[in-house]
C-alpha cells in the first residue's frame, strides 16, 4: 500500500518540477507501466518517487546546435533496457570502481591483500545494500516500496553527496536555483545501511 505522506511529497515534487518550465512531460506512468519496470528491474520505487512519476514523466530536453545528446531523465517508458541496468547499477560500479583504487568499507573487515580478491569480497557486499535508483542523471534515491522522505543523493564512485532533504527538496535545489541557499536547519540524514556511512 501507497503511504498517503509518500504521494503527497511526490506530487509536491512533480509540481515544482514543471512550475519552472524547463521540461515538458508525457502522462505519468501507469500501475502497469510500474509492475513491468519494477518486475524486469527488481526493485520497487519508493513512494514519492513513484508518486513523482505518476503525476507526468519528465521528457529529456534535444540539445542546442553543438551539444552533445544527453539524458538525464531516466526512460522508464520505451527506454533502451541496457542503459536502464547501467543506469540502476552505477552506484554499485561507482563502488567498485573505488576498490580497484584503494577504497574499503571498514566493515567489511580486513582488506584482502589481492585485488581481485578484494574485488569479488566488494561485490558480495554490495550485493546486499539497498538499490538505489536514478532520479535524473546520477541524482538517486533508495528503492522501497512503503518508504518516502528519504535524501537525494549524487553519486560519483564514492564522492557522494546530499542534493536535497527529500524529493521535493531535492527538485528545488536542482531545478529552482536553491542549491547553496540552505540555512542551518538544512540538515538531511542519509538513511539507506552502507550509503549512509559514505556520504561525505
């Protein structure tokens, strides 16, 4: 079941998003659309996420003349099934990626000394932390459903940093020109096991 708190924040988020005009959106995913991505995928969207994507899905902006066609915006309908995987396992290879270069998560235990190794130990870890799931570009969010309110963050290998307080918070600070006009109340708190620790 779909906590009220979670539509609202997503709904609220959705608003914001399309208040400042810089996209235009195709109707929102539907329940089927949802258990098609989510079955193929093997997550489930956290509430407001999910929420944000049923009210309109944000559609990626053609670049100007000499730029480089990019696509922030997740294609959850109709997007090429291979990019979505990358997409959904980036903050995994981010980590990984680290390992090879000398990152350990202490609570791994002690570090095998070969790399390869210390690679195949990583995984196995990795393999039991939260999913987390591209909002736009590598802007993520923990998969859960029941769950809504959590930080947005950008994840870079293990550079990885709060973008906004929740969804909604997240889109203001990305989207409306909020990103370095926080107050000393702006304090999110990272609540995914393993991605909280590395948060810098």
């Amino acid at each position: 079941m779909i906590n009220e708190e979670g539509t609202r924040l997503g709904a609220e988020a959705a608003h914001h998003l399309a208040r400042t005009g810089l996209y235009q959106f195709e109707p929102g995913l539907t329940e089927a659309e949802f258990a098609r991505i989510e079955g193929e995928h093997g997550f489930e969207f956290a509430d407001d996420h999910r929420a944000f994507l049923a009210a309109g899905l944000p559609v990626n902006t053609p670049p100007e003349e000499g730029q480089t066609w990019t696509k922030p915006w997740p294609e959850w309908r109709g997007g090429n099934p291979d990019k979505l995987r990358a997409q959904l396992r980036w903050p995994i290879e981010g980590v990984l990626f680290d390992v090879e270069h000398g990152f350990w998560y202490e609570a791994w235990g002690e570090r095998p000394a070969d790399d390869t190794a210390a690679l195949a130990t990583a995984r196995l870890h990795l393999a039991e932390v939260p999913v987390m799931v591209p909002v736009y570009a590598h802007r993520c969010l923990p998969a859960g459903r029941g769950t809504f309110g959590h930080p947005v963050l950008s994840m870079w290998q293990t550079d990885i940093i709060y973008y906004g307080t929740d969804l909604a918070d997240y889109i203001h600070q990305e989207f409306e020109d909020g990103r370095g006009n926080v107050g000393e109340s702006w304090s999110p708190r990272a609540t995914a096991p393993f991605w909280r620790d590395i948060v810098s």
